[in-house]
C-alpha cells in the first residue's frame, strides 16, 4: 500500500478540555496528514499547548476522540502514545541540567529499552550491550540535529539556549517517532537560528518521513514551512487552511489584533 493510499497520520475530532468552569479547547476537529508540516497558532493562552497535552496523553479530553495511525489513543498513557510514534518538546524546556547532552538524549529512549532497573542495576553482559547501542543512538541523534560533538558530554545546562532546543529535539527524535510535536521550537531563538530550524524540519519530513504539528509564535517561520494553519482562539478554531489564505482571514487578524483595530486596517485598505 503507498503512503497516500492512508488516511491521516493523526485524526482528532470533537475535542474538548474543561479546566473547571474553564473551556480550554472547545470541540476541535483537526487531522494532519502523512509526511507534513502543519501549524497551530493563536493568541496567548488560545488553547494551543493543552491540546498538545491531549494528544500526548498528558491530559484526558474531556469530551472528544484522538486516532494515531489509525488507532485511538483517547486518553492513553504518555509513555504507550510515544512508544506508537509520537514525540514533542515543550514550550519550557525540560533537560536535566546535571545531565551532560548525550545523557539527556538516551533517557529519550528509555521507554524503548528492554532492561528494568534491575538490570540497569546488576549490568549483566547484554544490558551493558543495550547501553552501548543507546548510547551510539543518542550520539547519532545529537550529530543530526548538529549539535558539535564537543558540546555532547556538557551539561545540559551549560549550553546555550539553541543547543538546548536542539538537544530536546534529538531526545524527541531518537524514540523513533512517526510524528513530532513541537512547541514554540524558535522562542528564544535569533533569526538565523530560526531559519536554520526551518530547513531542518523539512529535512526531518524529506529524509525521515515525519510528520510535524508545530506551536508557533514567529509567522516568519509559520509561513515558510507549514502546509497548512489551524488557528485557535479562546479554544475554538477559528480559521483554517493553507498559510495564505489563513493569514488574510478577517476573523484570524481580528484575534491577533482586536475587533477596533481590524476594522480601522480593512477601512484604510478600502480607502486605498
Ligand atoms: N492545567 C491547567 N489547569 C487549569 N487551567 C489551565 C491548565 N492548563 C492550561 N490552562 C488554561 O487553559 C487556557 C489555555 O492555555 P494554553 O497553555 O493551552 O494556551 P496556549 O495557546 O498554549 O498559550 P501560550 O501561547 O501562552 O503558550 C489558559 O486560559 C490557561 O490558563
Ligand atoms: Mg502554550
């Protein structure tokens, strides 16, 4: 069977998460299709990292249905959605500062090793073996996402902030995953690196075959390498489509600039 002969990579329909009286995403239906870079935008506190949250398993919807590669994962376990394929990164970087690069990448890839703690402990032959193995992976992660091999015994904490993101991202990477998930990857970024993160998405999708779902905040980027948008706002989608289309939709620049100021733009455009 080809690729196009499948449906989407992930398909949610309906979704919707309560915080209390708090409707943080409101009866949203989105799919991403295979091999693509798609975009969630939208206004601070829009929804858009509680829906991540959905889709990882961190929060249950609270009404609302996920499929992943044509199976549901509605409300699964974090670490069984990423062993299916799904890795991200968060909005607020989370290493382990004490841990150099590469010991931060092989923790990425615990879920997939065979040995318990017991054997991590003890280090019978064939576990010593794994180490090696993972140990090799998260190096060769680490070299793809173009992090200098000086730089893979450091700490954590003593890289710089775009080091970091790449190290998150190598950690994301060496899980296998089908589908990648990043949230605001560019924050903290200066435009070189931002650009730099650009063509390295299309390289995950073109040589790896990923599928992206990116958060992000700076349109330059949104607009270079998405496919297509789905914007939220106040947890509802409000628009969608490919990047043009959403960008000169009236309901998409009235939620980033205000009803007042929308009208004042479109009257000066008519106006000439
Ligand atoms: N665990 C939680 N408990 C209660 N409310 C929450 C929780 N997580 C998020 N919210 C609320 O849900 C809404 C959506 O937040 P979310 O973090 O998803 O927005 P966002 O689009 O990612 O915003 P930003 O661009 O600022 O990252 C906000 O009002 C937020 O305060
Ligand atoms: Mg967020």
């Amino acid at each position: 069977m080809t690729a196009d002969a499948k449906g989407p990579i992930l398909e949610a329909r309906g979704v919707t998460k309560q915080f209390g009286g708090l409707t943080a995403v409101n009866d949203v239906s989105f799919s991403i299709p295979r091999r693509a870079i798609v975009s969630l935008i939208g206004p601070n506190g829009a929804g858009k990292t509680t829906f991540f949250n959905i889709l990882t398993g961190l929060y249950k919807p609270t009404v609302g249905r996920v499929s992943f590669d044509d199976q549901n994962i509605t409300g699964g376990r974090p670490d069984k959605i990423m062993a299916l394929g799904v890795a991200r990164t968060f909005q607020n970087i989370r290493l382990f500062g004490t841990m150099t690069a590469l010991e931060n990448v092989m923790v990425g890839q615990h879920s997939r090793m065979k040995a318990g703690l017991i054997g991590s402990i003890l280090r019978p032959p064939h576990v010593r073996h794994e180490e090696q193995r993972v140990r090799a992976k998260a190096a060769e992660a680490l070299e793809y996402v173009g992090l200098k091999p000086r730089l893979h015994e450091q700490l954590a904490t003593n890289l710089s902030y775009g080091d970091q993101r790449r190290v998150e991202i190598a950690r994301a990477l060496a899980s296998d995953p089908k589908l990648l998930l990043l949230d605001e990857p560019t924050a903290g970024m200066n435009p070189q690196e931002s650009e730099n993160l650009t063509h390295f998405m299309e390289r995950l999708r073109d040589e790896l075959g990923l599928s992206i779902l990116l958060i992000e905040h700076d349109m330059k980027v949104v607009m270079g390498v998405s496919e297509y948008v789905t914007v939220l706002d106040h947890g509802e989608k409000i628009s969608e489509g490919d990047a043009t289309t959403v960008r000169s939709d009236p309901n998409v620049v009235e939620a980033y600039l205000g009803k007042q100021e929308a009208e004042r733009q479109s009257a000066e455009d008519g106006a000439g």
